[in-house]
C-alpha cells in the first residue's frame, strides 16, 4: 500500500492494569483539505490480540428456493473477492437486497442455511477460520438490537466487559473502559437510564443502536463487522458512530461496515469501499477522488455528479440504473472483473495470504500456542463456566429480584393450590380408614400435579431471551451449558426456597402422616424437573404458541399414567412403557407409600390393602424419589442439548 494512503498510526494509549486506555482526543487533519478533524477515543484494545487480516477470494454463496423437485440453487453472492484489513475502515455499499449482509454473516460464521460454492474461500490470517475463533475473536453489530431491558446503558456494557474480558482484569479498569466508551459513543445523558423495551419507555433507537456497537468494541475483537449500525440514526449521529469504527480500527482492528447513503463527511472516514450490485462486485477499492475516477476513467458515458450529490450516493445510483445506453447493473461487474484495478486486488491478496504464516509467529507451534491463549477455551470463551454464572446471576439475577412483576408470580402460584388444599382438606389425612382413602390419595394427586403445573409459566421466559441468548452466545460471552445452570439457579431460588413454608403448611393443616422431609422433598424434585422441562420445551419450540400448547398437553398426559386415574395393573400392555416414563408416577407412588406404609396400609377396595391395590406394595419410596431425580438430570442434559444443537434462526 502506498504509504500516502496507509492509515495513520494512532498515538500510545495510557495503560492500566496490562490493559490499554486511549481516551484523550487526538486531532490531526490534511493540510488545508478541509477534512473533519480524526478524534479517537474510547479504544480498549486487549495486549497480546494478534491482528488479523480477513481474505474472502471468489464468494459464491447459493440458497435453496422452492420445494422438492421444483427446488433450485438460487445464487446471492456471485465471485465476490476482497479484504479487510487491521488499521482499515472498509465499507460495503449497495442496494437492498444486493447482498451485503449476506457477506457479513458468511465472514462472522453466522449463516445456518444455503452453501458456499465449491472454490469459495473465506481466511483470517491465511487459515480457515474456526467458529471458537470466530466467537472469541470476531464481533459482530446486527442490524436488529438485542439488549437487556432492565439494564442501564452503563450496565449493559459492563456485563458484556466482564464476560469479555479476564475474571483477573480489575473491576476499576474494566469500568473505566465502559466510562471511556460511554463518552465516546456521546451516552452520558442515558448511561444510567434503563434501556427498555416496545412496552417499557426507555431509551431513544438511536441510543440503543450506539449501545449495541459499544457491545462490540468493548470487547476488544480481532475483527469488528457490523451491519448497518447507523441505520435509524440522523446524520450526525451516523458520522459519531461511524468515526468510532474507524478510531477503532486505527487501533489495529480489522473493521468492516455496511452502510447505506452516508453523508460526504461519514464516507470520507473509511479506507475502502465495496460496492455490491445484485451480489457481485462493481468496485472494491479506495474511498474518495480514487473511487471517482476509477468510474468516470471505466465509464466516461455517465452522467456528472450533481453538486448537492455525495461520491457514494452518486456510485449507488449510477450502478443500480440503466445508463450508458441502457447498460444493465451487471454490466458494471463485469468491467471491474476484467479491470486493471480488480487484478491489482487479486495481487494484493495474494501477498497478503502469503505473508499470513509470518503474522502469528516463526512456527505453527508458536501460532497454535498464541491462537488457543487468545481463545482462552475450547468454547471460545474467555472466562470460566463459574464466572460466567456468576455475572449472569450478579446483572440479571438480581435485577429481576428487585421487580415484583418478576418475584410474585413464582413465589405466590403455588399459593392458590395449597390455600385450597389446606382448607377443602383439612385435617383429612388423619383419617385412616375406608370412606377416606380415595380422598387422601386425590390429594397426594393434586399435590404433585400442581408442582408440575405451576412451573408452566416459567416456559415463555427463555423464548423471551432467544435473540438475546443467540447473540451472547454467538459473541462468545458464555457457553449453553452456563446459560442452563443460570436459567436453573435463578428460577431455583425462589421457587424451591417457597416449597419450604408450602409444605410444611399442607403436610400439617391436612394433617398428613409419614415422614415431613419426603412429603416436601417429592414437592422439591417435581418442581425442580417441571422447572427444567418447562426450559427444555422452550429450548426446542419454535415460538410461544408451539410451546404453549406442547407442555401442558405432555404434562397432562401423564396424568392418566401416574397410577391415580388408572392402577398399573389395568394399563393396557401397548400403553406401560408412557407410564414406565411418567415422571409423575414416582411423585405419586412415593407419597402414596409415605401415606399408607405400615399400620396405615389398611383393607380398603373390597379388603384390598391400599398399596396392593394401587401395585404400591413392594416400593421403596426414598428409591421413586431417586427415579424422579433421574428425571431431572435427563431433562437437564436434552435441555442443553436443544440450546447447543437446535437452530431456530435461519439466516
């Protein structure tokens, strides 16, 4: 790269605690041009991230449309060849529909649908990326905001600092970085209001797409891409975000943008442009005067640029209409594919792929020995699975205790089913004999059936947070199985602390016999496993409705095979493996034992013995209790296994 048109090297930052701070203004302009002033800011940049250089060489990405036989390859990127290079500010310009997102997704490793034709190349520093790496090393800005509600702005970039970062990074130095990049992206007048939602008044789109990027650079990633991150935003906040991407990247990222109609001033801030037209490449070079005249020198038959019409605006249209004698878009593909310009590209990829090996160390030793350090795990996370939980539980966790609207519903549902069996049934449990046992043994039912049913409401809430969970996972701020253990220990803490009072209550007032620490440790585990299938059934449905419906339709199912309804011995043959799998029948069985063991197993149905007549006699009710538990843990494992492996978002 001539060195008239190579990046300027940004001044050395303050450092705290082996992390890096540039956060003073700096100002430098050319010479009487009349450019806008550079001024860096915020720029957190993590020591020892080794910079990368992304190479993407003849992209042809297709996608299956129509059915069955009718069914085709439908191209929507077609020999699209670039780079985006550290210390470079790269657009990607075009008309909707031309293609741009669909190349950022493919170079952030999130498409989950289509194929990348064969001869396609996609390289970070010369080898292929892996999606660990991609996790740890690559961000992405969406064009759709995915934030927490109940956090403040401030907030928010401090949960993404501290699953970003080391567990061992101070807490001090990680709150200057959020203070920094606050000031940077111009958030102080909201950085302590809370973010809401369509149905909570918070803070302004605008606000809330200069948060989402502010997610991005506190991370410190290799490569920053993002799509359409000044989409809704006016023009002067277009060019403050923009000039944060580009202070960034003269920190050493790798930033690439799309973006559509920028003013003259925010096009001016990038390096590089590529203009996509019906998914292939039109022009893939410098921004400015070089851009002009690559068009006016290729295509002297265009119309002049108007003078109210900036260099972008102007490209886009001229490409996208019928000029030059009715020259069609893809025309224009075609002389940048047989250009002088597009060949010295092709060369300059190829030295870039060249000098890869050399950018990460003398050997592949030393390289792996780097590329897993920045890793930071197999996972691609940089902190452990404890931290994480721990955050998670710290931001969420606590947030949500400190709003009624969260708290009541989960400690007071189980408060109607207990309010009517202690007072429909009270102190029925003391009479042992024939006219009330099918009474005691409806309530040990209702018991168990309102533990499985009262967890239902809990379902909608990881449907909620899919987008959110997608994008933190995808960000690499934590793993599925983190995730789980938080969603588990934070409906766990109130749930199971009221099962408590509960039980102790309707064990006494219905005056129940047997032993009080099963009674209420059946009541624990049912809720603990409906809990978990409720998570479960939520990990797998495709929206609320399919939830809705699937979980109380399978919990009610097994009502019919916990042994109350109908005795195991009149179960039709076809129909004992559901009830072998009921994980009610356990609950059921083990009060039942816990009730009538002993002197209380009295003649009852026609002189037989209540647990004979119920094929209870031979159980061990601590055993149930333990196949109920196995429950949970099967639950447990399919639930992470539904958010690790199931794919709801096609893109």
């Amino acid at each position: 790269m001539d060195s008239s048109t190579s990046p300027k090297s940004p001044q050395t930052p303050k450092t705290t605690g082996g992390y890096s701070f540039d956060v003073e203004a700096q100002e430098s302009s050319d010479a009487g041009d009349g450019s806008p002033s550079v001024s860096s800011g915020a720029v957190c940049q993590r020591c020892g991230t080794a910079r990368q250089t992304v190479v993407f060489r003849q992209i042809t990405y297709e996608v299956r449309q129509g059915r069955r036989r009718a069914a085709r390859w439908q191209p929507l990127l077609r020999d699209v060849s670039g780079y985006v290079a550290p210390q470079e500010l790269t657009a990607l310009m075009g008309p909707s529909g031309s293609g741009k997102s669909t190349l950022l997704d493919l170079l952030a490793g999130r498409k989950t649908a289509g194929r990348l034709a064969e001869g396609s190349s996609i390289r970070f520093n010369g080898r292929r990326p892996t999606s660990a790496m991609l996790r740890r090393n690559v961000g992405y800005v969406e064009q759709t905001d995915t934030l927490l509600p109940l956090l403040t702005p401030s907030e928010m970039l401090l949960y993404t600092s501290e699953l970003k970062h080391p567990h061992t990074m101070p807490r001090k130095d990680k709150q200057q970085l959020v203070d920094a990049l606050i000031e940077k992206l111009r958030l102080q007048d909201c950085a302590n209001t809370t973010i809401g939602s369509s149905l909570a008044r918070g803070i302004s789109g605008g606000e809330a797409k200069r948060v989402s990027v502010g997610l991005t650079m506190i991370t410190c990633p290799a490569v920053l891409l993002c799509d359409e991150p000044t989409s809704g935003l006016d023009s002067w906040n277009q060019h403050a975000v923009v000039e944060a991407l580009r202070d960034l990247a003269r920190g050493g990222i790798a930033v690439a943008s799309s973006i559509h109609a920028p003013s003259p001033d925010t096009f001016a801030l990038f390096d590089r442009v590529l203009i996509l037209q019906r998914g292939r490449a039109v022009y893939f070079g410098e921004t400015g005067e070089a851009c002009s005249r690559y068009f006016a020198e290729q295509f002297p038959a265009l119309r002049p640029m108007r003078p109210w019409e900036g260099v972008a605006d102007y490209i886009i249209d001229v490409t996208s209409s019928k000029h030059l004698g009715e020259r069609a878009a893809s025309e224009f593909a075609d002389a940048y594919a047989a250009s002088e310009l597009c060949r010295s590209n092709e060369a300059e990829m190829e030295a870039l792929l060249a000098a890869a090996p050399h950018q990460d160390g003398n050997s592949h030793k030393h390289s792996r020995a780097r590329s897993l350090l920045q890793l930071g795990g197999p996972q691609g996370t940089i902190t452990p699975w404890w931290w994480g939980l721990w955050v998670l539980f710290r931001f969420r966790t606590v947030r949500g205790y400190s709003r009624p609207v969260w708290v009541l519903p989960r400690a007071l549902s189980p408060l109607i089913p207990v309010f009517l069996l202690a007072t429909v049934y009270w102190g029925l449990g003391n009479n042992i004999d024939v006219l009330h046992v099918t009474s005691i043994a409806g309530v040990l039912f209702m018991w168990t059936t309102s533990a499985a049913y009262g967890s239902m409401g809990l379902m909608p809430t990881i449907i909620e947070e899919r987008a959110v969970f997608l994008r933190e996972r995808a960000d690499g701020l934590y793993t599925p199985a983190t995730y789980l253990l938080y969603k588990l220990s934070e409906e766990f803490s109130v749930s199971l602390t009221v099962t408590v009072p509960y039980a102790i209550a309707v064990f006494y007032i219905v005056r129940l016999q047997g032993s009080l620490a099963l009674f209420w440790l059946v009541d624990v585990v049912t809720t603990a496993v409906a809990t978990v299938l409720a998570l479960l059934v939520g990990a797998l449905a495709p929206n609320q409705a399919v939830a809705g419906m699937a979980l109380p339709m399978y919990t009610t199912s097994l009502l019919y095979f916990s042994g109350f309804l109908i005795t195991w011995g009149n179960i039709p043959p076809y129909w004992i493996w559901y009830s072998v799998i009921a994980y009610l029948r356990y609950a059921w069985g083990a009060l039942m034992v816990n009730q009538f063991e002993g002197d209380r197993n009295i003649p009852a149905y026609g002189g037989v013995p209540v647990l004979q007549y119920y094929d209870l006699e031979n159980v061990n009710k601590w055993a149930w209790l333990g196949w109920e538990a196995l429950f949970f843990a099967a639950f447990t494992a399919a639930a992470w296994a539904a958010l690790s492996l199931v794919r709801h978002q096609r893109r």
